[in-house]
C-alpha cells in the first residue's frame, strides 16, 4: 500500500459527501444558481492565493534544487494556471479587482487557509504537499464523477468551462506529480508519522467539506 493509498483509505467517506453535494451537483447539471456560483468563485479565488503560498513554503523548506524547482512549478502553475479558469468567469460574473481588493475570506475559507499554512510553517515538504493533496487531488475526483455521471456537463454554455478546468490533462498532470512526490517522500517513513499525515489529509478534506457547504449556503 502507498502512502497515497493510506491517505485515501482515512478519507473516502468524506470525500464521498462531496460527488453527492447540491454545489457540486448543480455544476453537473447545470441548475447551480448562478449567484452561489459567483459567491464561491470569490471565495475560491482569494483562498487559492494562499494555496500558492503554502506552495511556496516548500520553496523556502526543500534543499534539493530538484524539489525548489517542482514547487515554484507548483507557484506558478497555480497562479497562471489554476487561476486562469476563475478569471474568465470572474470577467463574466463582472467581479472587478476592486472588488476582489475589497472582499473578506469567509470564516471557513479562513481556518482553512490559515490551517494550511501552518501545516507548512512547522511541517517539511511532504507535509506541505499533504496539505495541499486533498484539494488538489479531491477536484480531480469530482471532476471525473461529474464527467461520469453527466458526460455532457463538458459542454454546459456556463459551467462546462469548469469542468474542463479539473478534467484537463494539464490539471491531472500536476495532480498526479503531487501524488508521486507524496508516495516518493513517504516512502519507508514510520507509522507515527503516517498517522501524523493522516491527520492533516483528514483535516483539510473536512475543510473542503466544509467550503461547499459554505458555496452553497452563500455563508461569511
């Protein structure tokens, strides 16, 4: 069993809650409202700047130049790749920067980023990439259900642009490098410690649980 496999064992269930959630579901098809959409996009797109800069605390953590190299990759693919999907729709849902400026981390995007980022401050590089693993890796889950469940949400005139998003190549290739650097970092390390990674990887994907709750309820 990987580490990657032990991780997903501690989550399924909640990471089951997600496929059947009423945000996630409406992206499918098609019947979100489209002003809890508007409310998440905000919200996800201030939480990703510090998604990024949980990132970046593996730059300042890693001594190979290998690893320095793969998480300003990680930096950069999340600020110009990531962050490209939300800015489309930010221009079609006319959220201007100003507003973006103005706006407030809810109290759940809060504790969660501000969770994560203490993960990063105490933790070494593969507690970074623990931390930020539930969210990557839950999206590219979500994104294969929904193409599953509904194989023309793809082509939705609003939300398929999303869809496409997390079900790109580009977006699983940088997934599946965090899964391979987790396995390859936790490779051989003790159970204490994989119980200690458990911990963070249940904690963050009760966040993220907890973020469509908050999309959905539209909920500061």
């Amino acid at each position: 069993m990987t580490l990657t496999d032990e991780l997903y064992e501690s989550v399924k269930d909640i990471w089951s809650e997600y496929y059947k959630h009423p945000f996630v579901e409406g992206i499918g098809d098609g019947s979100l409202p489209i002003e809890k959409f508007r409310f998440y996009m905000l919200q996800d797109y201030l939480y990703l700047y510090d998604y990024a800069k949980v990132f970046a605390l593996g730059v300042v953590k890693s001594k190979e130049p290998s690893m320095i190299r793969r998480f300003s990759y990680f930096v950069e693919d999340t600020l110009g790749g990531e962050m490209d999907i939300h800015s489309g729709y930010m221009e079609r849902l006319g959220i201007t920067e100003e507003e973006v400026a103005r706006a407030s981390k809810s109290l759940s995007n809060a504790s969660y980023t501000s969770y994560m980022l203490e993960v990063g401050f105490r933790g070494d590089a593969l507690d970074i990439l623990v931390a930020i693993l539930s969210c990557a890796w839950s999206y590219a889950e979500i994104g294969r259900k929904l193409v599953e469940k509904y194989p023309d949400a793809v082509n939705h005139p609003f939300y398929g642009e999303w869809v496409k998003g997390y079900t790109s190549k580009e977006y699983n290739d940088m997934n599946d490098e965090i899964l391979y650097l987790v396995n390859t970092l936790g490779d051989g390390i003790g159970r204490r410690r994989v119980e200690e990674l458990k911990e963070v990887f249940v904690n963050c994907s009760r966040y993220e649980k907890m973020f469509w709750d908050m999309a959905w309820n539209m909920e500061m």
